[in-house]
C-alpha cells in the first residue's frame, strides 16, 4: 500500500493505494496517530484502493472516532468493491462515504 498525504490549513487529505489489510493497517494507523493534531477535516481519497481488510475498517473506524470530536471526515472515490464491504459491514451507515 503506498500512502500519499495532501495537507491544506487544517483539512487533509490522505490518497491510499494497494490494499489496506492486516499487513499495511498499522503503518497507516501510525501514520493517522501522528497527523491528525489540529486538523478538522479529514479526506481519505480510495480512488487507487483495491481492497480494505477488516483490519483496514478498523483503522478507518480509529479516524472516524477521532474526527468525530475534532472535526469531519469522507471518504471518496471507492471503487464498488470496497463500497461494497462498507455496506455490508454497516460501516456506510456511519461513515460519510462519497
């Protein structure tokens, strides 16, 4: 999984792609821990993302319980397979998913 982040002011932006599954979730876990300080909205861009683990929605879970307090956060640009594993495991009915 390649990990690009795009930062304006206090939105960011993270562009994932590859697959987000129990080997690549902790670096971007890590990689959200350190940078979500201050930021009040927060974009994950799955325009290149092949396929999320349940390891994965763990971590996008982890962000979205962050933003919750400090901000907003959508995620955009899923193809229809990982649509889809949002909508079966309910998480489309808690995440902002564009």
């Amino acid at each position: 999984m390649t990990i690009t982040k795009e930062q304006n002011g206090t939105a960011l932006t993270i562009f994932l792609s590859g697959r987000l599954d129990t080997t690549t979730a902790p670096e971007l876990e890590s990689e959200i821990k350190q940078d979500l300080e201050g930021i009040k909205e927060l974009t994950f861009h799955f325009g290149n993302l092949e396929y999320i683990s349940s390891a994965g929605l763990r971590v996008i879970m982890t962000a979205q319980k962050i933003m919750s307090k400090q901000g907003s956060m959508t995620v955009t640009n899923a193809s229809e397979e990982v649509k889809e594993i949002f909508e079966v495991t309910g998480f489309s009915s808690i995440i902002d998913i564009r």
